[in-house]
C-alpha cells in the first residue's frame, strides 16, 4: 500500500516511527478521537493538569482511550480500571488558561494506537507504552466506495427523531473520510458503539458501522434526550 504522512496542527507524522512509543494517556469513557479530527477537552482534575504540563513539556501527544468495556471503574483494592486495547494518539494544538484553575486544550489525532502495557513512570496520570497501528499511515482505498447518501440520511433520520441539531451546510461540503470521522465522533452513542467506531478496519467499514449502530438505535427509539450537534 502507499504510505502517506498524517498532519496535526504544524506536525509532519511520516510514519509510525515518528509518533512516541510511550505517551500519557487520559482514560474517559465514551470519548472519541479520529486520525485529522479536532477533540477539544476541559481539563480541570490535577492529575490531568499535570498531564497536560508533561505532555506541552514533550511532544506534545496525549492517548485517548476508554476504560476496557468489561472493567468496573475501580478495581477491588481501589486501583485503576483495565483500558481498552486500541486508542488514538492526539498532538494538542491549541491551550488556553480559563482563569480558574482550568486548561482548555484541542487534541487533532494523529493514529490509533495499540496499548502495549502500561509504564511505571511515578506520575499521577498513567502512561502506556504503545504500538501505532501502520493502517492509518497506509492510503485508505475504500474512500471512494462510502455509500453516502445511505449515511447522511440515515444520520438525518436519527437527528429528527431525536430533536437534536447540526450544521448541514458542513457536513453536506466535507469530504468522505472527514464527513465519517467527524459523525463517528459526534454522534451521542456509547463506549461500545464508540469503541467499534474506533477499530474499524477502515472508512468503508467505520460507515457501515455507522449505519448499522444508528439504524439500531432509531429501532429502539433513540436517546430522545434534546442536545445540539456542532
């Protein structure tokens, strides 16, 4: 396959040798980050402050990833839960201070990544040592083959009969690969159909897979809780 380079904020990933094969990670469930797609994050617990500081210090790369979907949240001596095998790697672009002990920071993800273990590094927040998947540096084929009239309506479907709303006018003018990713992370599903959208083998499959979890929830009659999607 043909490699390309990933791009986050002003940083050139020519390949998976180029992203840290041990960075902090911050576990949040239901959370979503995609290869070129923007996650903003409110930080305010300490630890994660710290987080932030060591990663602005560094390479400036922070791993999402979700709790592992079969652990409670704490262990039974109190300790951390499991994580899931496969997050994202995301370069922080943009940080700002609120004023009241907050850190309002932008992840753009740079790859998935398979967690390898975690690393005994004495910090408050964890850190795993991690393998970045060489899928995402490798030119993605099933792009042109996305049925997207099948997943705007469908996405169109769920947004009305939940009462919820979104910029049509971008979703209608982005690209394949951008349009999937930035549902995939918008859409209000939970860790599990979150975890599924983030493995995904590719665009081809991450739509489908799209599809397939909103057509199921429209059967069970969706969130029906009002929000807004931007």
């Amino acid at each position: 396959m043909q490699e390309r380079a990933l791009k986050a904020g002003n940083a050139h990933y020519a390949d998976a040798s180029a992203v840290p094969d041990q960075i902090p990670v911050f576990p949040l469930a239901g959370a979503l980050l995609l290869p070129g797609c923007r996650l903003p994050l409110n930080i305010f617990e300490p630890r994660y402050i710290a987080m932030v500081d060591h990663a602005l210090a560094g390479a400036r790369v922070i791993g999402m990833i979700q709790p592992d979907l079969g652990a409670h949240e704490d262990g039974p001596t109190g300790t951390e839960p499991a994580l899931s095998a496969i997050g994202c790697a995301g370069r922080v672009v943009s940080f700002a201070e609120s004023g009241d002990g907050r850190y309002l920071i932008s992840l753009v993800g740079i790859c998935r990544f398979r967690c390898r273990g975690e690393v005994r590094a004495g910090t408050p927040f964890r850190q795993c040592r991690i393998a970045p998947l060489g899928a995402d540096f490798e030119a993605d084929n099933s792009t042109g083959r996305i049925d997207r009239a099948a997943l705007l309506q469908v996405f169109q479907a769920y947004l009305e009969a939940n009462n919820l709303e979104a910029d049509w006018d971008s979703i209608r003018g982005a690209a394949n690969d951008l349009l999937v990713n930035t549902l995939s992370m918008m859409a209000p599903f939970g860790p599990e159909e979150k975890q599924a959208l983030l493995e995904a083998a590719d665009l081809k499959t991450r739509a489908e897979t799209l599809v397939a979890v909103t057509e199921l929830s429209l059967a069970r009659g969706g969130d029906r809780s009002p929000s807004s999607l931007q």
